[in-house]
C-alpha cells in the first residue's frame, strides 16, 4: 500500500469560482514510500497567480540524496528492473501511462496551480504529451539491441547495450511534467534507476508522478523523487559517487557546474539541454500574416518560459515596417490572466524572482536604447503577470539581444542580405534552435545548412515530434532528447571479442 504523504496544507475548493486541486503528496518519495526529510525542514511552494502559498514540501538535502541514492543504486545492482525483460518493462510502463490518462484533469490542475501554466494547454497538450512519451519508450524497450561485428583479424565479437546505472534526473520549472517524462521515460526502457530532483518552484506534479509509478508496478528504488534546492540537493546528487550519469534541463551557467561537479567526482557522464537565445529570420517573400503569428507564438507561448523560444526575431527590410505593425497588434490581443480560466492566451511568470528578472531586462532594453513599442509592464496588481512585449531598435550588442530573458519579450531587428541573416542569426553563444520563414526552397536549404542550432523549424515553430531528435550546440548543450537518439543518454556499449577458432589466440 502507497502512503500518501499528504500534509493536510492543501485543499480541494474554489478559488474565485475557479476549481483548484487538492494537494495529496508532499513529502519526499524514496524506495517506494513518502517519507519526511530527514532534517525535518520544509519550503513553500507558491502560486504564481497570487503569490500565496500552495503547500510546504519536504526539502531533500545532502543526507535525503544519499538515502535516495542508496535506493536506487541497490534497485539496480540486485533488483528487478534492469533484469527484466524489455518486454516486461513495457508493459508496466503501459500502464503508468494509462494511470496518467485516468488523472489528466488532476495532472494539469497541479501544474497550472505551481508553474502558471494554462490549464487548456495542459489538459490538451502536456499530459497527453507525457502519455505518448511513455508509450513511446515503453514500446522501445524490448528494442534495444547490439550488433554483430565481423572483425578484420582472426576473431568475431559483438556489442550490448546495457543500462548506465544510476541516473540523477534535475529538471527544470518551465515544462514540469514534459521534461519529468523526456528523462525518465527513456532512463526506464534503458532498464536505469533513478533520482529525481524537481525544480523547487514546480515539485508538485513530480511527486504525484512517484504516486502513480508505484502503483503501476514500478519495483520500489527505480523511481525516487528528492524535492530540495539547486546549491544543496541539485549539488549532492550531480556530485554523488554512486551516481553514474546525470540528465539535466536547465541553464547554461547551472548545466557548467553540474558538469564540473560531475568531473572532479567519478567522471559520470551528463546530458545538458541548457538554454537558448533562438533566431527567426523572417525573408521578403513570406506571408506576414502567418509569419506574425508564429513569431508571437515562438516568443509568448507559456509566458516566454521556453528554451527554444524564438526571441531574437529578425525580419528583411522589405516587409519590416509592415511586420512591426501587425506584430504590435497580434501582442495587444493576447489575453493575459488566470491560466484556469480557458480564454487566456497567458498566464503568470512562474515566481516572484521570475517576474523580477524579466522586468529588469525590460529595463534594460529601454535604458540601452531600445524603443519598447507595447508592454513591458505588469499585467495586474496581484501575481506575477507580465504583458507580451516588443522591442525595436535593438542593436547585437544589447542585454536583450544576447541574454536568455525566458520571458515575453520580442527583439524585433532589420536585416538586408541572405548573408546577413545568416550572421545576425548565429551571433549568439547559444544554439538551440531556429526559424525560418520563406517560400523560396534554395534559400531555405542555404539557411538551414549556415544556422548553428541542433533544431531548424521552417514555416513553422514548435515543431516538435517524438520521432525527431533535439538538442543544442555551442553553450545550449551537446545531448539529444526525442527519438531513439535520447537512449544512448542512459546506454553503455559493451564489446565483447573472442576467436574465430576453439584454439588459444595471440
């Protein structure tokens, strides 16, 4: 029987006619049960709406890591889970999806309730999302194969893929049940255990999440999820000798320490997915209609808070006047406001500290020499609600231009050439992704081949398929997430040699 680790904080009612959703699980989850922390402290997680405070979660530091560790680490060196069966681990992971499908209304109420996330999104598109992501590798898991090697010199030989181990997982705020599933569903089918640290503004879902594994069938110690904070929790486990490899979604300066923790330990491998300062370069001949919908859809979906948000949006001289001027028009008519309630387009930055950043870099767009043209204020007196922003006169130089905002912020620059595009575009330290709106088929080719970014969305933008691999280059990390490709993240190769002939080889 799972125990609940309720704290009796939170409530199933109304919350100006708006149905919010009980907190059941707030207490750390470690080798099958909701356990308290071991130094008994707690921490506030608020709601972005009002600011008030939601529940107090069990705060997981050095000494919880290493009970969360040692759970996992003895779940993989003698349990079940990486001696099963592909096949046998499918079909448990077939039936943690069906749970999730049976909670979609509660599953999607949590996370608009701790990440400000619109509920139609999320009942519409992440829940479902993580149910396709589950199947998706569940039904990879009885696929994972080596090869057989015909070797040059007199001996045969042959390759196994084999679980990496222990995995810790820390994933970030913007996408809480999105990115819990794009690591763990993969670590999974490869047959890894794991500990996962939840962003500290969004731990709520996650620990729902260790609910309903156990109940799926999910041997205790394969799942372990340790709510805490960066510097002390984050630390311990990026750190922690007992833990093979790391997956991480998050920013660039935070995935460099994980990487430096992980290197001065026992070298344990880490998957980056770090963040993004990503271009849409918007040519002469593309519709404006459409392209004006893209790019605001590319910088204000989810409030700004997206890694691969197109921000930096650079359209040609031809049709720059005339885009600025609907593009001021499409932001005025995105509905900010209360994420329950079904006609926002926009609902509050995640936190106080959030809401805070984002306003200084408005700030410093303005102070720069920036002309802001709508927004860049407030949306409301109470709660962290920012309006859809833009920006012109932006130079190559400036802090908005270069620093990830993760917020509603549009830089809207001009450009003449191809090949001035093509340089504007790839000014940046990140490489995450890009846009690219035209008709002319050379010249999308052209582009796409000079842009250095892991993804390239051509008249479209979040394009974004299971079956498709992502990932960044330069400072946006170097791992692949999606597609079969995300395996090799939680995969050893093994090689094993032996001679052609029964007789002793030299």
């Amino acid at each position: 029987m799972v125990s609940t680790g309720c704290s009796g904080n939170g409530a199933k009612g109304t919350n100006g006619g708006i149905v919010v959703p009980e907190i059941k699980f707030t207490k750390l989850f470690i080798n099958g049960e909701f356990v308290d922390s071991v130094s008994g402290s707690t921490f506030e997680t608020r709601d972005p709406r009002n600011g008030d405070v939601i529940a107090n979660i069990a705060e997981g530091d050095k000494e919880d890591v290493d009970l969360a560790v040692k759970a996992a680490r003895e779940a993989f060196d003698h349990g079940k889970w990486p001696r099963m069966s592909g096949y046998e681990r499918g079909r448990i992971m077939m039936k943690f999806a069906d749970l999730i499908e049976a909670f979609i209304e509660e599953l999607a109420a949590l996370d608009t309730l701790d990440a400000g996330k619109l509920l139609s999104m999320g009942k519409a598109v992440d829940i479902p999302a993580a149910v396709h992501i589950i199947r998706y590798y569940a039904g990879a898991a009885d696929k994972i194969h080596g090869y057989t090697l015909k070797l040059s010199s007199e001996l045969q030989g042959y390759t196994l893929k084999e679980p990496i181990g222990v995995v810790g997982v820390i994933i970030p705020w913007n996408f809480p049940t999105t990115m819990f599933f794009l690591k763990v569903s993969p670590a999974l089918a490869a047959g890894c255990t794991m500990v996962v640290k939840p962003a500290e503004q969004t731990p709520l879902s996650a620990l729902y999440y260790a609910h309903l594994a156990k109940l799926a069938g999910v041997p205790d110690g394969v799942i372990n999820v340790v709510p805490g904070f960066g510097p002390t929790a984050g630390a311990a486990l990026s750190s922690h000798m007992d833990v093979d490899s790391v997956a991480f979604t998050g920013s660039a300066e935070i995935g460099r320490a994980i990487m430096e923790s992980a290197a001065k330990s026992n070298l344990k491998n880490v998957s980056p997915e770090l963040g993004g300062k990503s271009p849409m370069i918007v040519f002469d001949d593309a519709d404006v209609d459409m392209a004006v919908s893209l790019n605001s859809l590319a910088v204000f979906f989810n409030k700004g808070e997206v890694c691969v948000a197109g921000s930096r949006v650079y359209v040609q001289e031809g049709i720059y006047d005339e885009f600025v001027k609907r593009a001021v028009e499409a932001a005025r008519s995105w509905k900010v406001g209360d994420p329950f309630d079904q006609s926002r387009n926009m609902g509050p930055q995640v936190d106080k500290d959030q809401f805070e950043s984002v306003l200084k870099y408005i700030e410093h767009g303005k102070s720069e020499g920036a002309t802001l043209l709508t927004g860049g204020k407030p949306a409301a007196d109470k709660g962290y609600y920012i309006e859809p922003t833009i920006f012109v006169d932006v130079t190559e130089d400036m802090k908005i231009a270069q620093e990830e905002i993760f917020g509603p912020v549009m830089s809207l620059m001009k450009f003449k050439t191809v090949e001035e595009g093509i340089d504007c575009a790839n000014n940046t330290k990140y490489g995450l992704a890009a846009g690219i709106l035209s008709q002319d088929l050379d010249l999308i080719n052209t582009v796409s081949r000079s842009i250095k970014a892991g993804i390239i969305w051509v008249n479209c933008y979040f394009g974004f398929d299971l079956d498709c691999p992502y990932g960044g280059y330069k400072m946006s990390g170097n791992c692949r997430e999606s597609g079969m490709d995300a395996l090799d993240n939680y995969l050893q190769t093994k090689s094993v040699v032996m001679p052609l002939h029964n007789s002793p080889w030299l």
